[in-house]
C-alpha cells in the first residue's frame, strides 16, 4: 500500500509533478524554502483505500477540521492553470475525510489524482495576491482580499478590495481597506518569493490567521494569461510619444539601441547635463530612463536650486567635463558643421533606393542582396536622423525660442513665432507634392476622375483602388506619369512607426480616397511667393530684427524634420515589405504559420534566413518556434495597457534645473535642449473642465482657428484611416506619411506633444485648427461625439447634445 507523502518532510526531485500533482509540488517547493505554508500531506493517485489514507492523514496532521485539495499533474503548469476544473472541499470533519479524499481524487473522471490534506485553517482575513497587475501587466503586486476566508475570492463570490503594492512598497487601497499596510506588504513580499522560486509570475492563494494576524500562504502557481513587465533596474518610462501600441521584435530594439548610442554620443559632445538616454523594449512598447550628471543614482525629487547649481557645476568632476564639452561645442559651431552633412544628404534618393530593393522584381531575384542593403540603409538613414534631432534641430530651434524669451517674450508667444507661419512654403514631402499635383492633373480628365470615383466603400475596397490605379498608370501622357510616381513612392511608405503597420502600397484605398477628398473639396494649396513671404513677415514683424535669421534657420528644421521622416518611413515599410516576402517562403516551406510571423523574427535572424542557402529562405526550428511564440505574445500584448513607468510608482520628479548661475556654455547647450523638448512634446496641462456647453479638455495651442465637426478616433498608429471631410482627428501623434491623409480632416486633436510636434507642423500648413497634448483625449473623447477645437486657446470641448 502506498503511504500518504508529508510535504514537510519531502524534498521536491525531478518528476515529482506525476507523483505530488502540481500543487503538492509546489507546496513541497515553499516547504524547503521556509515559507508560511500549513503542514499538509498528498495522497498518491495509486493509494487503493481512501479510508486507510484519510488515516494516515489524521494521524500525521491531528486536526479538527481539514482542507482536501486536488493536485493533478494537469494543475498549476507554466502554460496552464487548470483553475476551476478539479474538486476542493472545506471545513472536514475528521470521520468524513475518507468519503471527500475519494471525492476529490474521482472528481474528474479520466482517472484518479493526486489529493492535498491540509489542516483547515480559521481565516480573520484571505485572498488571491498577483506579482503583476493581472489586467494590464505592470510592476504593482495586486492583493483580492476580502474578511473572512480566501475561497470567496478563488471561487468568484466576491471580488474582494484591491490592495496594490508599489515597487517601492507604497500601498494603495482601491475601496474600504481588509488589510493593514504591514500585512499588505507581508503578502506581497511572500509573493515576489514564490516568483523567484518558481522563476515565473505567479498569484498566491493567502491567509491571514485569526489572532495573530500571521500570514499565510496557502497555493502559488504560475501566471499563465498575461506576461510580466521585465525590465533592467531603475525608473523606465513609457514614451507615449512614440508607443501607441506593441511591436514586434524586428525592428525596434535595433533602434532602440541605434537611438540609446547616438543620442549618448551626442549629449556627450554637446555638454548636456543628461549623461545617458536609453531606450528599450519592454512588452512590445518603448520605455526610456535618463541620468543626470552630478545626480545621486536614487534621486527621485526635482533638481536643486540654482545657487546650487551654479556651485556644482564648478566643482563636480563630472559637470566640468560636461561645460568644457560645452564650451567646445559652441566654440567649434559644431550645429553647423552638422548641419552641412545632414542637409547635402540625399534623403529623397535613398527612399528612392529602398522602394527598388523591396519591389517584388528585386527581391525574387535575389532577396538576400535586397535585404542585406536594406537593413544598411536603414541603420545609415536612423542613425542620420538622431544625429540631426540632438545635434541640429534642438540647438537651432532652442537657441531661436530662448533669443526670443531674452528679448521679453512669453515662452508662449516664442513658440507659437518658432513653430512658423500658417502655410510657411515649408514641405509636405514628395508623397503629398505628387499627391496634389496628381488631383490637378486628374481634374482635367473627366474619365480619370469617374474612375477613382467608382472604387468606393466595402472589404474589397483595395482590390478594386489597386486596378484603378494600375490602368491609370497605363494612360500615356502626363497623367500616367503622374500616378506611376505616386505609386512608387507611396508603395513602400509606412503608414505608422514600426513595421507592424501596413504601407499606403498595401493600403491604395487610401490613396484614392484622398485624391477624391483633393477633387471634391477644390484643395489649391498653391499659394503666391508674396502671400507666403506676406505671412513670415507677420510673424516676424513682433520679434527683434536680431532674431529673424535664428527664426529662420529654425523654420528650416520643420522641413528637414518632414524630409528626414518621410525617407524613414520608406525604411520601414521596406523592411516589412522583405520580411513578408521572406516569410511568404517559410510558410511554403512549413516553418510558419503566417507571412507576418516573419515580423517576429530579430534582424540577425531574418537575415541569416536568406544569407547561407543562398536565396531560399530557411531557419532552424528552434527559431521558427520563437517567432510562433512571440507572435502569440504579441497579440496578447495588444490586449493590455501598459504600465505608465515601470521600477517606481510614479514618473520620477522634477524639470530641467535653473542654470543662472552656472558657466555661460553649459547654461545655453542645455537650455536649447529643455526649451525645444518642452516645445515638441509639451507640458502638464490643468484637468478637464465642466461648462454648459459641455466638457472642456486642455492642451498645448498648436494651430489657430475654431472648427465644430465630429470625432474620428485613430488610437493605434496601424489604424490610420481617410477621415471623411471635416471630420476631426483624434490620436497619440501623426507621421510624416499622414500627411497626404490629413488633407481632408477639419481639425487635428492629439494627447502628447506641442507646437513643434509634427501634427502641429502639418496641422499650421494645411491651415487647419490644431491642439496637441489632451493626454486625456482618447479616454475621454469617442468615436462620433461633436467637438469644438479651438487651435488658439488650446481647448477642445465635447459638445452636450
């Protein structure tokens, strides 16, 4: 006869899963770590008499009242819980013990099961406890308790109150407290350890025992629905800016880390006080975390005064080298030797390139040449662009906004003037240039403009635009021409920030769609020289003469921005466009399910796909099952909100620190930089307000003009849509190939940035109202509600009624 095991005494071996089940295992794994877990035994599915084994139980444990648990070995797995599925009972007598260990072990019917004994405990307090916030993923340690006994939480009676535990051990209680603080933070300590001891996520059925108020833990099984946010140590923010929506691993960490070393490279050359700016990738979206020079490494309050400042700044080692760098920077004039190489650049040339090497002709005929160029084209056109933002564009358009504020301007009025006039001449990029120059053509052809009109609405809208546009492109003359270009261009244009989202070439619905909104509404945005140069001279007529030529050499910025932008998202949209056609080849050949799993490869592993068998896509098994995997993960990801920052509870404090004091170099690099970081992706705005008209929510004033018209949300950057006339765009942020779909929207809302934004740019030349920062926006306004933006004040009212 096989003896009842004593978890206590049992040292968990390999294999031991068929034997205990999965929630003896782990119970025997918290016993030898000295965690709080009742004395209990398991009962071996093979024990042929459920009486001698209730015996056995009574007599090792000697309680009044018992717990009898399944544990098969089905249970509590890494990929399944098994939850619900397997029998427990409470509260049994000892003479009844027999009957329920039979119960318990038959319970399923595909055979018997390993069965748990364990004293039953008398509760003051109990619950389920998450090393993650279960809903969103996150850093929080998130405690269902309620009073009384854990099982009206496990068996969905009650919710119970949820207590969160902070990385930094702060409690927070989401409705009227169970749980003392020092409980809590008991709890979610014996938590994180049954996460390290089972190398996983996991929620831990707990107790709190009447009288002493010890702490129990009574289950820990790993989290198997939601993945947990890893991240290296310190304070990780979410770049909003940039993130709308988990990506996969393809691209993104390559520029992560392009980015993290360009930008270190140059904080260090232009003396920023900022020693380091990494980017990573943590669950599928961006996350950035900043050091400061001279800055204890757990600094979490706002930076010191300024007598402070200027004192450090001649005595810290560090913040010496950062002025010496300084003062060479702007001695060597370093902005415009930069400025030199980046502008003689060929940006247009290379979207050019990357068109042709991800056409269809290219890369059948030799994917890994095409591919190989491509990712060296992308890295040389990223690493350019990071070079521009920190070295070029901030201290151009810093210096411009701080001569301004100098000469006694409001920090308001100095970047509505930097941000430059209403319809500047500033370029829209050649995709939108061959745009409208394709709608005037098109205009002179009644049957050209009948035929884009007949293409429609419904799901095989893109079908249908693509034949249209392809026997368009047949026409002799001018017009074929025309629509010949555009098609090139737009075919590898990205339509979002990462290679997740589909290219205008995939999406040529959208394409007409705009050519039928530029024909419809009469667009001319063919405006005289003098009116262009008529509206630089207002604008500039209210700042000093000695700041226009900054002002201008600002404005200039905006259309490098525009230009850079446009050949980064042909980089894009030619990556995706070889990866799918790679991955189309694994999926011939069996190793993936879909062509898109191809996006969930690494760089490294998408090119050592094509290189070795020379043309005919291969990777090993073990590769081919990671991407499987992470394709699974990543539509799981699409499910969650990510958490706000990760390693604290709350984004670390503070602005830039009040430089008055310090040497004069050091003070203006780093004052270019806070002002245009401020100006681009701008600053706290005051709560939503309550009028008679409706809800008032505030942002940053980004183009002038008042416009009513109805609510089009865009919430993820690969959901891009034409929006129907006057409608008003409500997103994160715009990209450069929005641009030709923004032409028919009335007004432009996003939650983050400022009058620098791009959104704000394009928003001011198409003439168009625009307020950028609402970071309550997309939770706050809904598809079809009327709204009111008032580009000026910074307003956007949601209409009642």
């Amino acid at each position: 006869m096989a003896d009842v095991i004593d978890l206590t005494d049992h040292t968990p071996a390999p294999g031991d899963r068929d034997l205990l089940g999965g929630k003896a295992l782990h119970l025997a794994e918290l016993h030898a770590a000295e965690l709080p877990v009742p004395r209990a035994v398991t009962v071996p599915a093979d024990h042929p008499e459920p009486d001698a084994a209730a015996a056995q139980a009574h007599a090792t444990l000697d309680a009044a009242r018992y717990a009898v648990r399944s544990s098969s070995p089905a249970e509590d797995g890494g990929a399944t819980s098994g939850a619900g599925r397997y029998e427990s009972l409470l509260r049994i007598a000892p003479d009844a013990l027999g009957r329920a260990i039979a119960t318990v072990r038959d319970a399923e019917g595909d055979g018997p099961i390993p069965v748990i004994v364990m004293p039953f405990v008398e509760l003051a307090a109990g619950g389920v406890a998450f090393s993650t916030d279960p809903l969103h993923g996150g850093p929080d340690r998130v405690i269902h308790a309620v009073i009384g006994h854990h099982a009206a939480v496990t068996d969905g009676l009650d919710p119970g109150v949820a207590h969160r535990v902070g990385p930094d051990g702060g409690v927070t209680v989401d409705g009227d407290r169970v749980l003392t603080d020092g409980q809590a933070e008991r709890i979610a300590s014996l938590t994180d350890q049954c996460a390290a001891l089972l190398g996983t996520g996991v929620d831990v059925e707990f107790g709190v025992r009447d009288g002493g108020g010890d702490v129990v833990v009574l289950q820990a099984r790993p989290l198997t629905s939601f993945p947990v946010w890893a991240a290296p140590p310190g304070v990780w923010v979410h770049d909003g800016a940039y993130s709308s929506s988990p990506v996969p691993p393809l691209l993104a960490p390559r520029l992560h880390a392009l980015r993290t070393r360009v930008f270190g490279e140059g904080l260090a050359e232009a003396g920023a006080l900022m020693t380091r700016l990494e980017h990573r990738c943590i669950g599928g979206h961006a996350y950035s975390q900043m050091s400061f020079a001279g800055a204890p490494e757990d600094a979490r309050g706002g930076p010191p005064p300024a007598i402070v400042m200027g004192i450090l700044a001649r005595v810290h080692p560090e913040l010496r080298r950062r002025a010496r760098a300084a003062h060479a920077f702007l001695r060597d004039d370093a902005v415009t030797r930069h400025e030199r190489e980046l502008v003689a650049y060929d940006w247009e040339e290379a979207a050019a390139e990357l068109a042709d090497l991800a056409s269809p002709s290219r890369l059948a005929a030799d994917a890994a040449a095409s591919l190989t160029r491509i990712v060296a084209l992308l890295d040389e056109l990223f690493e350019l662009h990071y070079r521009w933002v920190l070295r070029v564009s901030t201290q151009r358009v810093g210096a411009a906004g701080r001569a301004l504020e100098r000469s006694g301007m409001s920090r308001t009025r100095s970047q509505r003037i930097v941000s430059g006039p209403l319809r500047a001449g500033t370029d829209t990029g050649r995709q939108a240039r061959l745009m409208r120059d394709l709608a005037r053509t098109m205009a002179t052809d009644p049957a050209a403009v009948d035929a884009v009109r007949t293409v429609g609405a419904g799901p095989d809208v893109d079908t249908r635009a693509a034949e249209v546009l392809a026997h368009l492109a047949d026409r002799p003359g001018e017009l074929g021409r025309a629509v010949t270009q555009l098609l090139q261009a737009a075919r590898v244009q990205s339509m979002g920030i990462d290679v997740d989202a589909r290219t205008l070439g995939e999406r040529p619905a959208a394409l007409v769609e705009v050519l039928v909104g530029l024909l419809d509404g009469g667009d001319d945005p063919q405006e005289s020289e003098a009116d262009r140069q008529g509206a630089a001279d207002r604008l500039l007529a209210d700042a000093p003469a000695w700041t226009h030529d900054g002002i201008r050499a600002a404005w200039e910025q905006h259309h490098q921005r525009d230009r850079q932008g446009m050949a980064l998202c042909a980089a894009i949209g030619a990556m995706r466009m070889a990866a799918l056609h790679v991955g189309e080849s694994l999926v011939s050949s069996g190793q993936l399910e879909t062509s898109e799993q191809a996006l969930c490869l690494t760089t490294e592993e998408l090119v050592a796909a094509v290189v070795p068998a020379g043309g005919t896509p291969t990777i090993p098994e073990a590769v081919a099952e990671a991407a499987r995997e992470r394709d699974a993960t990543l539509r799981r990801l699409t499910r969650l909100t990510p958490p706000a920052v990760i390693g604290a509870t709350t984004p670390p404090e503070g602005g830039p620190p009040d430089l008055r004091f310090a040497p004069r170099a050091l003070r203006v690099v780093n004052e270019r930089i806070a002002w245009t970081v401020e100006a681009m992706f701008g600053g706290r705005t005051p709560p939503a307000d309550r009028t008679p008209e409706g809800h008032v929510h505030h942002g940053v004033p980004a183009s002038v003009g008042v416009v009513e018209g109805t609510a089009r949300i865009v919430a993820d950057h690969r959901d891009v849509v034409v929006l129907e006339d006057g409608e008003i765009l409500v997103c994160p942020y715009t990209r450069p190939v929005w641009t030709a779909v923004l032409q028919r929207c009335g007004g432009v809302v996003t939650t983050h940035g400022g009058p620098l934004s791009h959104a704000a740019i394009v928003a001011r030349e198409l003439g168009i109202p625009a307020v950028c920062g609402v970071g309550d926006a997309l939770t706050a306004i809904h598809d079809g509600d009327r709204l009111r933006v008032d580009g000026e004040a910074g307003t956007v009212t949601v209409l009642d009624g």
